[in-house]
C-alpha cells in the first residue's frame, strides 16, 4: 500500500556531488522515520543515514562528514546529499520508510527499489 520512488543517482566523477530523492505515496497516516541504505556489489547492505518525521537525525560511519539527510514532511519525501564522492561509494542506495498506513496503526519498514550511483573518472 505505499510506495517509495528514488530518484537522483547517476555517474559521477570522484569528488563530485549528488542529491537522492525519494517520495513516499499510498494509504500513508504517519512517517515515523526515513532511511538511506546501500548495497556495493559483493557487500552486505549498510545503513547510511536516518531522519524522524520531527527532524532528528542519524549518521552511520558510512559518508559520514559527507552526506546530510534532510526531509519535507509535506511532500513525504527524504534527500540524502552526497559531497566528496569516492569510488567505493558507488553502490545501489535504498530509501527505506518507517510508515503508518491508513488501514494498519502499527508501522512497519517498506523500501524502494533502489538508484545506482556510480562514482567513476
């Protein structure tokens, strides 16, 4: 019943900058919390960095100093923006919702499909 669309990845150069999207939509009541993950090839999939509906945020070692997760609550969408890209960044990231549905009080994890970002000269 809800849906999570990411947008934004793409090729960019090492050091270069990207800014990930993703929009929430369906039978939503709440949004207790947004997440980023990625996955690298090879790897085991890794939390990037989290927000809650009231603004409070979560870093993870992973771009950390490097990325800033804001929200629009509005707009049920979450950003990740990524400076001072590097090579081992590049993997697929997943937007991750921690939501309430019109039709269920208790809020539960619902994911996207992911956008690739690729960070390559």
């Amino acid at each position: 019943q809800v849906q999570l669309v990411e947008s934004g990845g793409g090729l960019v150069q090492p050091g270069g900058s990207l800014r990930l999207s993703c929009a929430a939509s369906g039978s939503i009541r709440s949004i207790n919390a947004m997440r980023w993950y990625r996955q690298a090839p090879g790897k085991e999939r890794e939390l990037v960095a989290s927000i809650t509906s009231a603004g409070s945020t979560n870093y993870s070692d992973s771009l950390k100093g490097r990325s800033t997760i804001s929200r629009d609550n509005a707009l049920n969408t979450v950003y990740l923006q990524m400076n001072s890209l590097k090579p081992e960044d590049t993997a697929v990231y997943y937007c991750n919702a921690e939501v309430r549905t019109l039709t269920f009080s208790l809020a539960r994890n619902y994911w996207g499909q992911g956008t690739q970002v690729t960070v390559s000269s």
